[in-house]
C-alpha cells in the first residue's frame, strides 16, 4: 500500500493531462463543490459546475502534444476575464473541455486550484466515495477496503472510459433529474482503429403513466367529438 492516493483527468482529446497526488488521511483537505455562480455557469455553459478543490501543490498537470506543431502554450489555454483578473480558467486549446479554475480572491484561495470533476478519468470518479470526499448514506456499513496496486503514472498517455457514476446517480436519485437515466459508454482497441460507443437511456414507470394520462385515446376523442357536434 502506498503512501499516497492517485486521481487522474485529461481533456477530451487527451493533450492535456493531470494527476492529483493526495496523501493518505489528508482527504479532508480536498472537496467538491458545487458551484451555482452565473460566472460559473456562463464559463462552463451548465447551470451547474462541480469541482474538485484541492490544494495546488497536489497537482501536477502535462501536455501531449500529437504533431510537431503544437506548443504548449497552444494545448494548454488560459483565460482570464476583464472583470475578474483574479482568476485564471484553464482549458484545452483543441478540443476546449475546461480543466481547471484558480482564483486569488480571497488571498487564502490562491494556494487552491479547483479541477472540473468531468475531467476526471471514469474509475476515479467512482473512487471518490472510498476516499471519504462523497459521504455515503450507508455510514454503519463500512469495510476496509485494500487498494490494488495503481500502475507506473510517468508520462504516458492515458485513455478514457465513459459509464454512469452511482454516487452521482444516487446524489439525484427522487428529484426530477433521476426520473431519466442515461448510461453511455466507450471502448477502443489499442492500437485506435477501432472504437465502439453506446447509449443506453432508461424511463422510469411512473414517467410512463404520467405522459399517459394526459393523453386520450383515438376512440375516446372520435366518440366525444360526436357528442360536441350532436
């Protein structure tokens, strides 16, 4: 067992990469926060952002560049709005999936940087709720759970599996965004010739009976349009 935990992210198109070194016990250090600031929202075009908060000594991010061509600078963006010159937003100058958001403002805050929570790799979003950082409702039934052995995080490019978070699900579960659920999920060949996506969306019943009784049948309306004209 080591002596420190490992969550990863990347872009979308994997230029940009990063690894958040945590050591172990320290994981009330970090959070995630949800952040409803129309700066926000209009930065990351949701109504809602979702950060990990983290501090900055943990982080340490790294460009791949794909051609000769492209730069650093290029890969790696940065912008700061006029009226917040405290504040840098950073984000992938190809395929513009924002990565990160670092503020001085209060002064304490400049020791953190805040990372998208989409940017993190699949498997580590679910690990989360085992590092402490999503409390599970299930606070009686905890086990010691053995970390497996995390493979070499030199600089290698690493490859992205998108499939439903349950922690999240369970985090809308009974409000209005639970009644639809969609599952998607991707997979490529190693050698990247070959990629399968799926979609899967699900309803449910009382969705169903819902959109239903709103409605009437053809013979129901036929018959009532008889008894108007009559």
């Amino acid at each position: 067992m080591t002596s420190t935990d490992y969550l990863r992210g990347s872009c979308h198109c994997g230029r940009n990469q990063y690894i958040v070194h945590m050591p172990r016990g320290a994981s009330e250090t970090a959070q995630i926060v949800f952040d409803s600031d129309f700066r926000q929202r209009i930065s990351s075009a949701a109504p809602l952002s979702a950060f990990l908060r983290v501090p900055l000594s943990w982080y340490h991010s790294q460009t791949f560049a794909f051609f000769p061509d492209e730069s650093r600078p290029a890969i790696r963006r940065v912008f700061s709005h006029p009226a917040e010159q405290h504040t840098l937003r950073h984000f992938c100058g190809f395929c513009g999936t924002p990565i990160s958001y670092w503020s001085e403002q209060p002064r304490s805050e400049a020791d953190y940087i805040q990372l998208t929570l989409g940017s993190l790799l699949t498997e580590d979003l679910h690990g989360l709720e085992e590092l402490g950082l999503i409390h599970s409702d299930d606070e009686d039934d905890k086990m010691d759970i053995v970390a497996a052995p995390r493979p070499d995080t030199g600089s290698q490019l690493i490859g992205r599996d998108v499939t439903g978070i349950p922690w999240f699900e369970n985090l809308i579960s009974g409000s209005r965004l639970g009644n639809l659920q969609t599952t998607r999920g991707s997979r490529e060949s190693r050698d990247g010739r070959i990629r399968v996506e799926w979609e899967v969306t699900e309803w449910t019943a009382d969705d169903d009976e819902e959109a239903s009784s709103g409605k009437r049948k053809r013979g129901v309306a036929d018959n009532d349009d008889q008894n108007n004209t009559a």
